[in-house]
C-alpha cells in the first residue's frame, strides 16, 4: 500500500510543485495591483483574540499616507529597501552576530515582512522561513518598491486587531494616515516589533526612545526626500549610510 502511495507521490510531485508555483505566480501578480482584502494574521487574531472588537483595517493607497510613515518604516525596519533584492545580507550578518547579546532585530526586510504577512500562515518553523524568501524575491521581481512599501503600510500590525497606519491613525489621533505628523507616525512605526506589548496609546519609556530614535533616522534620511531613493534604479545610493545605520 505505502509503496503504491509513494509510486503516485513520485509521479504526481513534479505536476504539483508546477501548478503550486503557477498558482503563488499568480496570487504575486494579483496582488501588484489589486488592494489585500486581509491576512491569515489578521484571520489568526480574530480567533484568538479575547476582545469582542472587529478588525480595523481598511486598504488606504500610497497618495493618501503622508510621507512621514513611510520614510519611518524604512528608517526603523529596513533602511536598505530601495537596494536590496528582498534580503538585506550585511543586516543579517549584523543580527547573527549579535545574537545571544540583544534580541534579533533587522534580520527580515520590509520585502521579507510583506512576503510572510500577505501570503503565509504567521508561525514560525525554517521551511516557512523558506517559503518567506521564495515570495521576497518573486515581489522584488514583480513589484515596484513603492508597492512593497504600501502593502508593508496597510497590512503591518499596529495595534490589537489593528492593521495598517491608517486604522492605527483613526484608532490613537482620530485622523486618517494622510494627516499624520512625523511625532505620530514614528511613534506608531516604534510599536511595530510587538504592537500588542507596546501600546502607541499608553507609550512607556522604551517606546518613547524608540520613538525619539525614528525621529532623529527620519532627519538624518533627509526626511520625505528620502522617499527618492525607492526610484533609484542602481546599487548605489546618494547617501552614506555608514552615519545613521542601526
């Protein structure tokens, strides 16, 4: 019997690693264009949550985020967007060799974020790891870096059953994420580690530096101008990152 299952395994495998490949092909280039309608995190939090509350989330596009939440997002979480291919190598040596002194911080890209967030069950295990660098690189092959940056925008989690910047801005300063100001938005993109332990409507004193420190990458990036980089078409940058990198 087992050999017989094994036999239609071995003869079937290849026609289903195509239609697989195939299939995520196209849910890649789906959503290139199409605005992410949710996530399993977000499915994830609905179930697990004890809150009675439903999912803030709605779909906001790059016009109507101000210039203060994406230049933070890339300050804080991968300031090297605009130039890698959805792995940053040198941030990750960086954080294998810091491991076991300070937690593991700026490993995964904003590419990477995207990738695990939008088309994986969030768990963790080396074969979704796996599964997270395959969906990276086909959205840096796929996408433009603005539209990574815009889905990272509108589907990272910002609160308890809270996704995207602009649920986080109508949650915390009842305004929407056009009108966010660089204090606001650095202080919600300082939660994004763990924003249901760090909360942008109660913030401690970690998350008061850590918002500081946004603050001051935000300058040292030259601010919303930075946001030229994303259009950059070489490896080279016009900036030296060697002053503010993490």
């Amino acid at each position: 019997m087992w050999h017989k299952i094994s036999s239609t395994v071995k003869k079937y495998f290849p026609d289903l690693l195509v239609f697989l490949m195939c299939v995520s092909l196209f849910l890649v280039l789906f959503f290139r264009f199409v605005p992410v309608p949710g996530t399993l995190l977000m499915v994830k939090r609905l179930v697990t949550s004890e809150s009675d509350d439903q999912i803030a989330y709605s779909w906001t596009s790059w016009h109507n985020i101000a210039p203060f939440p994406k230049v933070c997002a890339m300050a804080s979480e991968d300031q090297m967007l605009p130039f890698h291919h959805g792995l940053d190598i040198s941030s990750l040596v960086d954080a294998l060799q810091s491991n076991g002194k300070k937690r593991l911080r700026g490993a995964s890209t904003i590419s990477q974020q995207v990738a695990k967030n939008v088309f994986l069950y969030p768990t963790r295990s080396f074969i979704r790891k796996g599964f997270e660098l395959y969906f990276a690189f086909m959205i840096e092959s796929l996408w433009t870096k603005q539209r990574i940056l815009e889905v990272y925008l509108n589907i990272a989690e910002t609160g308890d059953k809270t996704f995207g910047v602009d649920a986080a801005a109508n949650k915390y300063f009842k305004k929407n994420a056009l009108t966010l100001s660089l204090r606001e938005s650095s202080l919600i993109i300082a939660s994004l580690p763990n924003p249901i332990k760090y909360k942008v409507s109660a913030p401690g004193s970690y998350l008061k530096k850590r918002q500081n420190q946004i603050s001051s990458l935000y300058r040292s990036l030259d601010g919303q101008y930075y946001l030229r980089e994303l259009y950059v078409k070489t490896e080279s940058s016009l900036y030296d990152f060697s002053a503010y990198k993490q």
